[in-house]
C-alpha cells in the first residue's frame, strides 16, 4: 500500500517545477508536476492529490479557475498559491475563494515545505473529522472470543487474509459477530492506522444509495447544494466494511463492481473518473447465490466479492464458547460496577438454550441479568422465561409474545432473511419488522 501523500505541482516554468520535484520529494511525499492548466486537470480526474501548488498565471488557464474547479472537485483538497509581486491583489482573491496560503516568486523554498506539510496535516485532519461520523473502529474491539474448533479457525484465516488486499466475504446469520471479524482483518492488516468505515448497506436510501457511496458534485440533483465525497473518498488507503450487501440496491451493485475491477468511480452528477485505494470487506445473511437465481444480486459482482469467505457459524453450533462469552461480557458491561458472577444452574441455561439471535442476543440478556441480579449473583430466577423453557402461560398455552417470537423466526428462516419477503409475508411494514426484530433479539 502506498504510504506517500501527493502533492501536484502547476507551473509552466520549469525550472521551478523541476526544483519542487527534487527538493520536495521525500519517503512520505510525492511530488507530480504539471505546465498547463490543462494537464493538470487530467491529472487531478486520475489520481487524488492532498496539496497543490498552484502558480495563478498559466499559459491556458486561469489560476483562480483552477483553484474554484479543484475545491468543488476534490473538497477536502488544500491549495497554495504562487504569485508575483504584481499577482498580490489577485493572491488575495485566491484566499478569498478557499487557498490555503500563497507565496510569491522569489520564494524560500524550505518555507514552502513548511507551508506544504501544514496544508496536508489539515487535510488530514478534516479527513479524520469527516471519516469520524462513519467509522466505529474505535468503538468496537478486533476481538473473538471463544475456543472452539470453529473459531480457532476464523482467527486462523483472519491472520492469513488480513495482510493481503484481497476482498472478503463474512457470511453467518444476524448477530453472530461479523462486524466483529471484520475490525479483527482491518486491525490485522497494513491499513490498520487508517479509517476503517463500516456502512450498513440496508440503511442506505435506494434514491440516495449512488451519492452516499460515491460522492456527488454541486446540483447534481435536488438538494445537492454544494459537492460532496461519498464513503470511498473517507476510506482511501483505509478499510470500507459494507456490512448486510445483499441488500445494496441493484442499481448501484455494478457502479461497485467497477470500483472492484479498476479502484475508479465516478461521482454522481460528474463524467470523469477518481482514483481510489480501499480496502473492501462484505458480509451477509443472506445465500447470495439464491438472490443471483431471484435476480436480486449482480452475478459478477458475488465472484468479485467472494474472493475469500470467512464463514461464521450460528451460536447454537459451538457452545463451547459460551462460557467464554458470557465472561467477555460481565467484565465490558460491569467495568465500572461492583463484580457480577453466574450460578452453576444459570450457566446451564445459557448453554443449553439455541440462542437465535446469537451473540447479540446472550449480550442483550447479560445486560438485562445483571440489572435484576441480587447480591452480585445471576440465578435461573433472573433469567427470560424461554431461557428456562417456559415460553407458556397458565393453561400450558403459549403466550402471544412468544407465538409472534417464534412465527417471525420461522418466516425469517423461510424467506433467507430477506427482510423485504418477511414484511410481505407477515403483512407488516419494514418499519414494524424492524422493531419486532429488535423487541425479540432476532434482528
């Protein structure tokens, strides 16, 4: 992975052009050059530049048209103008306009540098802030917990894939701990000092799936008021976990195959193509296959994905790791309380029972135990009644809570988790299906 930030270089005088690239270029910068406005907009729609030095008078172009292009093209770019000493009243626009700074011919070169190295530790940290409403690498650990053959095998394939660039597929059902594998490869892999964003793709608005992903520039639709980057321009160089990809709209699915294919997009609203440097992470519930055959799911893009498959089984199959689990979770949940312990005939409950909102689920009821937990101590008492496998009301009848917990479940199964499929079937909203999801652990 390339470490080195890129700083472009327009001027028609070469000898200046020729200086900047010798001087200026270090182990952690590169410096590109180009003598006409022209090439230097070819050379910004290929390759991503943190920095330019941007002379205001160019053979063809005007500088101050070159600096209003290049903020609306790349908005997180940092640009430095170099004037004359006739140029002053025009440098002073040119900050005007959004310029980071601006020196005039002769200048110090050593200053410049300086200069240089400012703007991009401003570019850096305007990336940092915006990758922020995105990113939880910093709130989730990249940590497995348990001991069963199942696991000791995903964290062996963790460390072989982690190193590479390689995309990964993480398939399991809900609440198994994908997001968790995913942190696990980012914190693992080259890229671990860098943004790991993670996107939810069935959050995504179908109208807005394109522009969210892929940035748009101003006007290109109702609303956009001004240019913005998309999830690929916060991950470059980082991590883009897209969790739940069955469910990105069809449409958008082969605008992401090319990205794939050529590390190039295109911004809503724009013809010409940005470069970018990502490392992509999937995961799923669904079979992915079965929505290729439905015609829900771009062929292409599952070969393309499915490079390397890290495969999660549900809780019920490895509950060696319970025990385990159930630890994990009383030392995070109790860190700043009093200690909390678990009863022998409690901790044969949470083991025997099928837990089908898997990890998430134990956690859910971890947190709820410990709220009702007397003296420190987790008994069968304090544990949900279907834990204790007395899921029915007097009259040996089930209640309604868990007729409509186990209906849903079952639908869930019949329809592969395609929520859409479950809402119809059910006859209920998305909306609803969601927050029955939720009220049962079986999200």
């Amino acid at each position: 992975m390339n470490s080195q930030y890129n700083v472009l270089v327009v001027d028609d005088e070469q000898s200046i052009v020729k200086l900047f690239k010798k001087e200026l270029t270090t182990p952690e910068r590169a410096v590109h050059c180009a003598g006409t406005g022209r090439q230097a907009r070819d050379m910004v729609r290929k390759s991503q530049y943190e920095v330019v030095v941007l002379d205001l008078r160019l053979p063809d172009s005007s500088g101050l048209e070159l600096l209003a292009e290049f903020r609306q093209r790349i908005p997180d770019v940092e640009v430095i103008i170099i004037s004359g000493h006739g140029d002053i009243d025009s440098a002073v626009e040119a900050m005007k306009l959004g310029a980071y700074d601006y020196v005039t011919k002769p200048f110090n070169l050593d200053e410049v540098e300086i200069i240089i190295e400012r703007a991009y530790q401003r570019v850096c940290l305007q990336r940092e802030n915006r990758s922020l409403k995105h990113s939880q690498s910093r709130q989730r650990p990249a940590m497995l917990v348990g001991r069963s053959e199942a696991i000791k095998q995903i964290q062996f394939l963790i460390q072989k894939v982690a190193p590479t660039d390689v995309p990964v597929l993480i398939t399991g059902e809900s609440g198994t701990g994908k997001d968790v594998v995913a942190a696990a490869i980012h914190a693992h892999s080259e890229r671990a000092d860098k943004p790991l964003i993670i996107k939810n793709c069935a959050t995504l608005q179908k109208e807005l799936a394109r522009s969210e992903l892929f940035g748009h520039a101003k006007g290109a639709f109702t609303g956009a008021t001004e240019a913005q980057d998309g999830l690929m321009s916060f991950a470059n160089r980082g991590t883009l976990f897209l969790d739940e990809i069955g469910e990105l709209p069809l449409g958008v699915q082969g605008s992401l195959l090319r990205v794939l294919e050529s590390k190039a997009y295109r911004r809503v609203g724009e013809k010409d193509e940005c470069q970018t440097d990502v490392r992509f992470l999937f995961a799923t519930n669904r079979n992915l296959q079965s929505e290729v055959e439905s015609g829900n799911f771009h062929e292409a893009l599952l070969h393309r994905i499915n490079v390397f498959n890290i495969h999660i089984p549900p809780l019920c199959e490895r509950k060696e790791d319970i025990p385990l689990l159930v630890e994990y979770f009383l030392g995070r949940i109790m860190a700043m309380r009093t200690p909390c312990t678990v009863s022998e005939g409690a901790m044969n409950c949470l083991i025997n029972y099928q837990w089908p909102g898997n990890i998430r689920e134990l956690r859910n009821v971890i947190e709820r135990s410990i709220i009702l937990a007397e003296d420190g101590r987790i008994t069968e008492q304090v544990l949900p009644m279907e834990l204790l496998g007395k899921e029915k009301a007097p009259g040996n009848f089930l209640s309604m809570e868990a007729v409509e917990r186990q209906h849903i479940h079952k639908v869930m199964q019949l329809c592969n988790r395609n929520r859409s499929q479950v809402a119809e079937t059910l006859g209920i909203s998305r909306k609803t299906l969601y927050r029955k999801l939720r009220q049962y652990d079986l999200e």
